[in-house]
C-alpha cells in the first residue's frame, strides 16, 4: 500500500512539472526587461560576463551595494547556456516556479493528504501575482522558495541543518531582511507558545553556526577582498529602505494591504475568512492547527514590516503568497468537507474584482480604437506620446477577459448549490487561462505604449563606440546597448558640457520644459528624432 502510494506521488510530482513548465517557460523572452528592477539584475549579470569579476556585484561597471549575488549568480549560468537576453534573465525564476509547486505540494500532502496539496498547488498558480512572478527577472520568487523550503518546522538534526542552510541562502539571495523576517517571525511565534521551546540548545548551536557560515559567506569574501566599503554601502542603503522612500518609491500606509488583497486575487478573497480568530476551531488536526498559525504569524510579520518601511514596492510583500494562498486553500478545504458554508460576500467580491480585472484587459485590448478620444484631454506630453503608439493585436485578446468573468460568475453561481473540486476548478482554470494567456499575448502589446521605443533606440547602438546616457532612472541603455567599460562615463556634466572623444547620445522624455532645460545646457546638441513619448539626441566628438 505504501509502495503504491509512494508511486502515485512521484507520478503526481512528475505532472507538476510538466505542467508548471508549460506554463511559465514558453513566452520568458517575448517581452523587453523592465526597469528598474528585471533590467538591473540582468545587467549586473551580463557585466559579470562580461568583466569575469563574478564576486562583485556591479552596474555600469562600478560596484552596486544594493543586492548580494546569488540570484544574479543564478543569472549568469542562465546566460552562459541561452545567451545573454530576456530568456535567460527569467528562465531561473521558472526553475523557481517549478520547484515552489513541488514544495508547495509536498508540505500540503504532509499537513492533510495529496488532495489538499493538489489544491494548494492550484490556489497559488491560478493567482495573479504568484503566477506572474514566475515569469519575471526579479529576486523574490527565489528569496521566497529559499526562505520556505524545506519544511523547517521539525526539531530533527536534518531538518534544522536545512533550515538553516536554506535560511544562509535567502540572506545571499536579497540580504539581512531575510534574518530579519525569521527573527521576528520566531519571537512572535515564541510569544504565542509562551516561551515554551521545542528543540534542544544542540540544535540551536547546530542552526546558528550554519546560518553563520552560509549566510555571511559573501559578505566574508568580500572582506577578505579589501571590499570593506561595499559592506559599509550595503548595510547603509538597508538602513535607508526603512528610513526613506528610496528611488521613488513611496506609497500610502496600507500600499501593501491594497496589493495583497487585488494582487492574489482570487486567493485573497478566499482567505479572508480565515483571519476570523474563531475560524480554526473549524481544524481537528493539531499538526495543521500548528501550522496555520505559523503561516499566520509570517503573513502578519511581512505585512506588518512592509508597511512600516517608507519605501514601497509591489515585490516587497511577495513573502505573504505562501501563507496567503495557504489560507485560502484551507479554507476551501473545509468548504469541501461541508464544514463552512461558503458566504455571499466572498461571492460578490470575486465577480467584482474579476469584473475589474477583464473589463479592464478587454479595453486595453481595444484601447488603439478608441484612444483618439482621449488626446485632447491629456495634458502631460509623455503620456499623450506614449498612447501614440500602436500596438499590433491579432483580434481574439478580449476573450482572456470574458472568460475570467464568466468563469468567475459561473462559479458563484455553482458553490453554493454544488460546493465540488469540479466547481472550484471552473475558477481556477478561468483564472490561469486569465492571466497565462495574457502575460503571452497582451504584455508584450502593451509594453509598446511605454518603454519599447527607448529600447528599440539603445539596441540599435550596440557595436558602436559611443556613450549613452538616459535623463531619467533607467538601466535599459546599460543592458540594451551591450554597454563596455571603456564607455561607461555616467556624469551628466562632463557628457553635456566637456569636449568628447566619441558621440554620446541623450534620451530624454519628451516634454517641453525637459527639453527647454536640456537644450539649454547642452545647446550643441543635434536632435535626432522622438518617438512615443521619447525624444533623442546627440552630442557629437570634438
């Protein structure tokens, strides 16, 4: 029985593969990196290949403090097998997709049965943003999994070597906020059980001396470099992430609140019953009890964290899918066991939230019809050049939105009457067919009304021996133009004003009081054309 068992798990695993393979590796290349955040780590990689300088993490060849190297080692690989492009600058984070649902199943099959770990699996990729980041160049899918895998909730010898290990390498993945969530994860935890250990203090020196090592094992070869600036930087700008709103990026007090709750949509809405304190009452099982709180204390903790840094990015509360999906797969458990009646509310938010989400695909869809009408009312010049653009449809985009209402209505009807995995899976298969077929189809469309004409720019400058500089935060140029050491200059004042011994080029957003004030200071600028919102221009040599 077991032995049969053990077989129908491992085929299970296998059909997660394929299955998550499907989805997440085809299209990887079919749309530009975005600044800041794709754009920047791809970069870093390619002038790791570029210098062979691979223990110094850098942008426009000059070290960058902000990240240690793991995920962006795991770039390099990629690149060094497909080629540096936007393939390989995703590819490592399907591998992480692929594996996230093997763990996710696992831990599911190990709390209840392989049902709930199917479900579980189908709650997280059917949703927005878990599935998108599968299909990104950014650090959390990776930093996530790492900080998630394996089960650390045991006491054995092997499991808190895992721990630990896997905890180091999330720390090399994204740094110190890895430690950070763990400690004040645990110390709540510790809070709720009453101080009451489970382990023995051999385990707790066996876990710290790991962490240690493998943790700071970056961090040392640094040092022992001569680097000690890089390390003063990097804790520097940590600091500043808290403190201020680093780069731009500031929000309102509930940004993340707002995020997590449209963003993992449909599974938000699912879970929202779940953080009733009265719920778990609902839970014979003491082992899945215990785990519920766990993931509890660790969707609060980031939450909590997040909304106190001053700097506000969508990515920073990513750590909250596991727990958020976990919760909402919980709770459509026992709707299928007819413990929980499964309430109007839910029903109402999800046809409202899925209305907004197709209504508003199907008019970007449709947006080249009907945009004429809105330019007399824009008055900001790079937006009015951006919706320029013209995006090449091929006519049947609109149905990725229909079908997620009608799927979406479809289902709310059914619940109630039918509470089956079969109702349930006409939601979540609506919901992939959603967002799967409009990452592939609708993003590379729309990515036309915003940065491709500056890239379509920087690429046709690769080969040439020239500088490059963007008037507004950007790496694109860096990556897109295959930019060299020798033509790394990035002071404004010297490219705009100081004799040059190679062209340089400007690209700068196409409004009039930008360009008044950069004509001005460079008045022997040759103007080259604008397009979509961008206007170009050269500095020749003298």
């Amino acid at each position: 029985m077991t032995k049969s068992l053990n077989s129908n798990s491992l085929f299970i695993q296998f059909a997660i593969v394929i299955f998550a393979s499907l989805l997440f590796i085809p299209g990887l290349g079919a749309v530009h990196l975005f600044d800041w955040d794709e754009i920047n780590f791809a970069e870093s990689a390619r002038e790791m290949i570029v210098s062979g300088n691979y223990l110094t993490v850098q942008v426009n060849f000059e070290p960058f403090w902000e990240k240690p190297p793991l995920f962006i080692w795991m770039q390099v690989l990629s690149m060094k097998i497909f080629g540096i492009n936007e393939f390989a600058a995703r590819f490592p984070n399907a591998i992480a997709g692929i594996v996230t649902l093997l763990v996710i199943f696992n831990i599911g099959q190990k709390l209840k049965n392989t049902r709930f770990g199917l479900l579980w699996v189908l709650v997280y990729v059917s949703s927005l943003l878990p599935f998108l980041y599968f299909k990104s160049g950014i650090i959390d899918p990776w930093f996530n999994l790492l900080f998630t895998s394996p089960d650390n909730k045991g006491n054995t010898y092997w499991q808190v070597t895992a721990s630990a290990f896997f905890l180091g390498l999330a720390i090399l993945t994204k740094g110190p906020v890895g430690l950070l969530i763990f400690l004040l994860t645990f110390g709540v935890y510790l809070i709720f059980n009453q101080f009451k250990l489970d382990f023995k203090w051999k385990q707790v020196v066996l876990f710290t001396v790991i962490l240690t090592f493998v943790g700071s094992f970056w961090f040392v070869l640094q040092i022992l470099d001569g680097n000690y600036r890089i390390i003063e930087d990097f804790v520097v700008y940590q600091i500043r992430l808290f403190q201020t709103k680093d780069a731009g990026h500031g929000g309102f007090l509930l940004y993340h609140f707002v995020i997590l709750f449209v963003g993992v949509f449909p599974a938000s809405i699912m879970a929202l019953p779940t953080f009733n304190r009265s719920i778990l009452r609902q839970e014979n099982s003491k082992k899945t009890a215990h785990f519920f709180r766990w993931m509890m204390i660790l969707f609060w903790v980031v939450l909590i964290l997040f909304t106190i840094v001053s700097t506000k990015i969508i990515h920073y509360s990513s750590l909250c899918y596991f727990p958020h999906t976990f919760l909402a797969a919980w709770y459509i458990d026992k709707v299928l066991h007819k413990r929980i009646q499964f309430p109007k509310y839910l029903k109402v938010l999800l046809i409202v939230l899925a209305s907004i989400f197709g209504l508003a695909i199907t008019l970007i869809t449709l947006f080249d019809r009907f945009k004429v009408l809105f330019f007399p009312y824009i008055k900001d010049e790079f937006t009015l050049g951006n919706m320029q653009a013209t995006a090449h449809w091929i006519g049947f985009e609109p149905i990725f939105g229909l079908v997620l209402i009608a799927t979406t209505v479809l289902f709310c009807i059914k619940v109630s009457k039918s509470p089956t995995m079969r109702t349930f899976n006409v939601l979540f298969f609506g919901t992939l067919f959603f967002v799967a077929f409009s990452m592939f189809f609708v993003a590379p469309q729309v990515e036309k009304y915003s940065q491709a004409a500056a890239i379509e720019f920087y690429k046709s400058k690769k080969g040439e021996d020239c500088y490059i500089y963007s008037m507004s935060k950007s790496y694109a140029h860096y990556f897109y133009s295959d930019r060299l050491p020798q033509n790394k200059i990035a002071d404004l004042d010297v490219l705009m004003h100081s004799k040059l011994n190679k062209p340089c080029y400007f690209v700068i957003k196409n409004k009039k009081q930008k360009i008044a004030d950069f004509t001005k200071n460079a008045p022997d600028a040759v103007f080259l054309y604008e397009k979509n919102g961008f206007a170009f221009y050269v500095r020749n040599a003298k």
